[in-house]
C-alpha cells in the first residue's frame, strides 16, 4: 500500500527537489500550495494523508493545520536547514525534520518512521 504525502506550502523548487527523491511506487504525492483553512481541510479530508510535509519556518502552515484539525504527523522540511530551525520545528509539534539535499534513504526513512511512530513525537501537537 502506497504512503499518502501532502506537500503542503513548500516552496517550488523544495516540492520538485523532494517529489523526485521519493521512492517511485511507494508513495503517492498531494502538492497543495494554498495555506487556506477550507483548502488544507478539504485537501486533508479527500486525500486522507499519511504525513504532511509542510515549511519549517512558516507558522501560517501550523495555523492551517490547527485551523483545519490535523491530526496527521507533521515533518517540517527546510530549504536550508540549521539547528536552532530544527529546534523550533521539533518544539513547535513537528514529528521529525529536513531539508536538502534530500537522499531517497532518508526521505524513505523519515516519512515511514513519522507514520508509524519511531521517529520523534508521533502527532502534531497543534497547541503549542
């Protein structure tokens, strides 16, 4: 069974840089660029993701995903990663974190471990 991504408000050039590193067959991709409530809800309502990866520094994907009721584990993807990003994304809710240059192993590892609880927090705490 294939794992349901929504790339949620990346930027063009992360989306393209990712999609092409997922293992092709072992995952089905939603892009959705719009950060709109309705939208994300819809969006997360028809495709029923698996994971949602969204902009580590972007706190109006967080609001969306709150304002949507996410209960989807979160990977926040940074364009240029750095630590103190890394901490915030973590503290903010997020199940794990990266960011280029993505590797397929890792891309693999990182949404399958999201998915099934073995990586960092299991749900996205949307209070925080």
């Amino acid at each position: 069974m294939q794992q349901r991504v929504l790339l949620l408000g990346l930027e063009q050039a992360t989306t393209a840089a990712l999609e092409t590193a997922l293992p092709s067959g072992a995952f089905e991709v939603c892009v959705l660029s719009s950060l709109e409530p309705a939208e994300v809800r819809a969006a997360i309502e028809q495709f029923r993701p698996s994971v949602i990866c969204a902009p580590a520094n972007s706190p109006e994907s967080r609001r969306a995903l709150q304002a949507a009721g996410a209960r989807t584990p979160f990977i926040a993807v940074s364009a240029k990663p750095n630590p103190k990003e890394w901490l915030e994304a973590l503290q903010g809710g997020a199940s794990d974190y990266f960011g280029p240059p993505f590797d397929q192993q890792q891309v693999r590892w990182v949404l399958q471990s999201a998915t099934n609880g073995s990586g960092m927090p299991t749900i996205l705490s949307l209070t925080a």
